[in-house]
C-alpha cells in the first residue's frame, strides 16, 4: 500500500509538472496538461505567430486569410474571423485554440472554452507585445527553443530601430487603412505604437473607435504632413489626396503606400513594417528643405 501511494504520489508530480500555465493578453491564466500538438488559429497575425514560435506543423485549422508564410495556405480553414465553423472546429480535435479578442466570433469562442478546450488570446497592444507572444506561443506548444531564439531577434530588431529613430522630428501622419469609405486607425491600435517609434504622430490618435470612419474634411483640417496608406486588394490608395494642391502632405510629395499586411497584422513581420514605414517618415523629413 505504501509502495502503491508512492508511485501515484510521483505520478502526479510528473503531471503538475508536465502541466504548462501562461497568461493571455486578455490577462487570463491558460492552462494545457502537455504541449499543445493540434491547435487552432483564429486569425491571420496568429497563424504567422504560431509558425515563428516553431509550430506550424502543429496547426490543424486556420481561418481565411491565413497565407502567411506559403505553407499556410495549405491549412485546412475553419471559417473567417467573423464566423467559425464551429462543428469543425470539434471534429479537428484540438487541444489549444489562439484566438484574437476583436473578432465577431466571440460567442462561438465561449461555446469552445465551454467544451473545455484551452483558449489563448492573442492581441498585442504594442511592438514589444509581438515577441511576448511568440514566446508564450513556444511555452504552449513545447517549442521553447526556437520561439525564445525567434523573440530574441525580433526584440533585437526593435532595439535598433529604437535606437535610430529615437529623438527624430515628429511627423504628423494620417494613416489610412481604406479608401472607400475612409479608414484610419486611432491610437488604441499597434500601428499607432509603430508610427511612435519612427516619431510619427497620428492625427486621429485621440478618437475612442480604434478603427473609425473618418470624412475627407477632417483629414484636410488637420493637414498632416504625410500619409501612409497600406496596398490591399481593389483599394484606390492615396492618390485620393492629390487634387488637394493646398494639403501639405500633397505639396511635399509625402503620399505613400506599403504593404498592408506587414502592418495591420501583428505578427512577427510586423517589425519589418516597422522599419519600411520609419524609412517613409525619414523621407517626409528629407523632403522639408524642398
């Protein structure tokens, strides 16, 4: 009997310490008995996280948009950020779904957790949230090394952007996420982080929606000094501001457009959009002797 309790003292020992416990950005304890090997990914920047910590192989299920990098294409979708299929969520058998917290399939995610699958909440706030992620991601899924090694870089990069823009003239900037209608991104989103870091200052930074519609009006009445829009498919693009001769962004030739998925996706490549839409701002600089 003595022998017996010993053995299953030990064993559970053995599980306390196989179990994996980190929190969300949603400040939420997540909990998994082992490494995660089938996980879902509930939005495109999560997929790319998942992969950068090492564990591609490990999605069983991705929503729309997922293409990054080549062999997520090949992932079996679940539905879009908006709506999951949730049957088939089950039917993947997963044992760890990431999700992200602004999405609209929020009731569906409930109806996961509710069937007792873990639910990591990926949402960074900030350039340094990106890393933070990949890291726990690595936690969850057993791939500690890589991921650790992949945060470390990426924090590299930050530092040396960092340290190159720190200090520069500001540049009031309207970033513009769509055309028809007109989008931009307030201060509650992570671009307006990136646009810091360069020594960008977001001219829509104090509204309360963090993806609000805007009128032509109010950008011409702020009179930013440049304008960053981001090329996705069937978007018109900056050239909207060009018959404004009186805007200064237009007199100084500040209108500019870079990949929109290095920006308004908080994943790892993220850093890079960092870096191209600090070149643009430096350029905007360049241009004031002009």
């Amino acid at each position: 009997m003595r022998k017996t309790m010993l053995l299953l003292a030990c064993a559970l020992a053995v599980q306390a310490q196989a179990a994996i416990t980190v929190k969300d950005d949603a400040g939420r304890s997540v909990t998994i008995a082992k490494p995660a090997e089938r996980v879902i990914s509930m939005a495109p920047h999560v997929t790319e996280m998942l992969f950068a910590a090492g564990g591609g192989k490990r999605i069983v299920g991705a929503v729309s948009y997922s293409d990054y990098p080549e062999a997520a294409k090949s992932i079996p979708r679940i539905g879009s950020n908006r709506e999951i299929d949730i049957e088939r969520v089950i039917a993947l058998k997963p044992d760890l779904i990431v999700a992200w917290m602004h999405n609209s399939s929020e009731r569906q995610i409930e109806m996961v957790k509710q069937l007792g699958i873990p639910v990591f909440q990926s949402d960074p706030q900030t350039l340094e949230n990106i890393p933070e992620n990949v890291a726990r991601l690595g936690q969850l899924m057993g791939t500690d090394t890589e991921a650790r090694a992949t945060a470390a870089q990426l924090r590299q990069q930050l530092a040396g952007l960092r340290a190159r823009y720190a200090n520069r003239p500001p540049v009031r900037t309207f970033y513009q996420v769509w055309d028809k209608p007109l989008y931009t991104l307030s201060g509650k989103h992570i671009v307006t982080d990136a646009l810091r870091l360069c020594g960008g200052e977001n001219i829509f930074d104090k509204l309360a929606t963090t993806a609000p519609m805007v009128s032509v009006e109010s950008v011409l009445q702020a009179d930013p000094e440049a304008v960053i829009g981001t090329a996705e498919k069937n978007y018109g693009g900056v050239g909207l501001w060009e018959p404004y001769r009186s805007m200064l962004a237009v007199r100084k030739n500040n209108l500019f457009t870079l990949d929109g998925d290095l920006l308004n996706r908080a994943g790892p490549r993220m850093i890079l959009g960092a870096a191209a839409l600090c070149d643009k701002l430096e350029l905007a600089r360049q241009h004031r002797g002009k």
